[in-house]
C-alpha cells in the first residue's frame, strides 16, 4: 500500500475515533431522558454550558468533514485499485459484511443525520443562536419519539451506525499500526461488543419514548 494511502487511512481512523468519544459522551447524555425529565434537562444544560464541551463541536464537526471527505476520497482510489481493497486482508481474510459496505452505510448515516439535526440542532442550539426562543429538549424528544415513522427512521440509522462502527472501530487499531495476531482477534472482539453496547443503548431511547413511557 502506497504511503499517501496509509497516512489518509490514519487520518480517518483518528478523526472516526473522535467520533466514537463523540457518539459514547452523545449517548450517555441521551440516555439520562430514560432516568427522568429533570435528569435529561440537567445533563442537557450541563452540555449547553460546560465551555470543554461548547470548545468540542467545532472539532467535532471537522472531524465528521474529515472523515466523510478522506472516505470519499480512498473509497474512489481503492475502486480504481481493485482487487486491492481497503480492507486489509491477506493474515485474516475474514471480511465481515460491514466492512464491505462502509462507504454505503456512511451515506445512510449521513444522510440520517441531517434529519436529526433538523429535528434536535435546529430547534435548540440554531433557535439559540438566531436569538429565538429554544425548545425544550425532553418535549423534543417525547414529540420527535411519539411518531412512528421516526422511530422507524431512527433505528434503520442507529443500526447503520451500530455496523459501520462495528467495523470502523476494529479498523482503526489495524490502521494504527497495531497489526499484531493475539490483539487483532481481541479486538475485533471488543469492537462488536462496544457497538452491541451503542446500538442498544442507542435504540432504547426511541422505543422508550414510542411505548409511552416518558413523562408528560
Ligand atoms: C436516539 C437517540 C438520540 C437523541 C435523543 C439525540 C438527541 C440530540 C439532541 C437533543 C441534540 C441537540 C443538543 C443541543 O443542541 O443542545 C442532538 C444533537 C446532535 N446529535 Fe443527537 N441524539 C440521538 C442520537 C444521535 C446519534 C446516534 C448520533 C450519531 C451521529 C447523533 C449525532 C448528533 C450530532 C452530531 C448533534 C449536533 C452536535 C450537538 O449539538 O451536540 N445523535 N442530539
């Protein structure tokens, strides 16, 4: 593999990395709306106002530029590399259907997010911004969540994240330089279990919502 291509490989793993903190951090926010209104205001509140965290949506959301842009770019240039995939093969062999299809599930994230912003980001930190008055995150949620179709749409997205991550987070010790055959099994192992973990804890809070269970 040429060098250019190992070092724009390195670029999308630190930048997926930052946002597998951003997806964890995310979720455990989200989260506390299952515990109680006056649990998912705080944390909501707490993210609103902690200056660490307002300093990490920039970086953020370069990271996700990045990432989308570098995806782009080796998925047109292992097209016109073939047999030569971006995934490593030749010691494990074993590819997993996700991450065959990593370009294809990150247009699906992608295109799924910009929904989610248009529902949460723009009615709270955008309404904020132009001077508005903001809605309240936990109605949001109860209003967003109270739709079938939502909840339909939320988790084909949450899945999509669940196995492009489940591949991705794998992918980016490989790309690290960590190619060694008794950590790779482990982990590959530890990569599905976090994205077990995310795609659960992500796709409770939809279906809590749906059932009824928040409160009024
Ligand atoms: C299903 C559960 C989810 C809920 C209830 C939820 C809720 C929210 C809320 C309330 C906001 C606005 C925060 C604010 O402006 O103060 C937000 C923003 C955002 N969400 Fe989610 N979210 C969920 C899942 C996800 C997932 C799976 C992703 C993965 C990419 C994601 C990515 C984002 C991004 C990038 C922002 C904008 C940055 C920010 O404001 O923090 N969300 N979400």
């Amino acid at each position: 593999m040429k060098s250019s291509s190992i070092g724009r490989k390195l670029v999308m793993s630190i930048s997926g990395m930052f946002l597998i903190m951003f997806l964890t951090l995310h979720l455990a926010i989200n989260f506390t709306a299952i515990i109680s209104r006056e649990a998912y205001e705080r944390a909501s509140h707490f993210m609103s106002e902690n200056i660490f965290i307002k300093m990490m949506v920039p970086v953020l959301a370069l990271g996700f530029i990045v990432h989308i842009a570098m995806g782009v770019i080796l998925t047109i240039q292992n097209r016109k590399a073939r047999p030569t995939d971006y995934t490593v093969k030749g010691k494990h062999p074993k590819v997993s259907w996700a991450s065959k299809n990593m370009f294809a599930l990150g247009i699906i994230i992608l295109g799924l997010l910009i929904i989610h912003l248009n529902h949460f980001w723009a009615e709270i930190q955008l309404q904020e911004f132009l001077g508005n008055a903001k809605a309240n995150p936990y109605d949001l949620v109860v209003a967003t969540f109270s739709n079938w179709w939502n909840v339909s749409v939320y988790v084909i997205w949450i899945l999509a994240i669940g196995f492009h991550v489940s591949h991705g987070f794998w992918s980016m010790f490989q790309s690290m330089g960590l190619n060694n055959d008794k950590w790779l099994p482990r982990l590959r192992t530890i990569a599905i279990i976090y994205s077990y973990v995310i795609t659960t804890g992500y796709i409770i809070i939809p279906i809590y919502f749906f059932l009824g269970f928040g409160q009024a």
